[in-house]
C-alpha cells in the first residue's frame, strides 16, 4: 500500500468542466442589476462623495 498523503476528497469538484459550469450559475444568480436613479438622486450621492472627500482631506472629522 502506498500512502496518499494530504490529497482532499472534492466530491462536486471532480470534474473540473461540471465545477465551472456551476460556478458561472452561482456567479450567474450573485448579479444585482444597477438601480435606476433619477438625476437629483445622483446630484446627492456625488454631492455626499465630494463632501466626505473635503472632510477627509482637510482633517475635519
């Protein structure tokens, strides 16, 4: 008898094509589509990003 070693029983990963395959169908299921924002939505959240950007870069926290 010859000793195997460390090897790990990867039972959903023994054929290598199967595995991709159901990771693209996880990563498939994971896709959130991009919310629809209307132009003032948008004004705000770059106003908030300019603002908190001055805050960090001049020190007041």
């Amino acid at each position: 008898m010859s000793n195997r070693g460390m090897k790990k029983y990867r039972p959903f990963a023994s054929l290598p094509e199967q595995y991709i395959g159901l990771q693209e169908v996880i990563n498939k299921q994971l896709e959130v589509p991009p919310p629809l924002l209307t132009e003032e939505q948008m004004q705000q959240i770059n106003f908030t990003l300019i603002e908190s950007l001055h805050i960090i870069r001049t020190g007041n926290v």
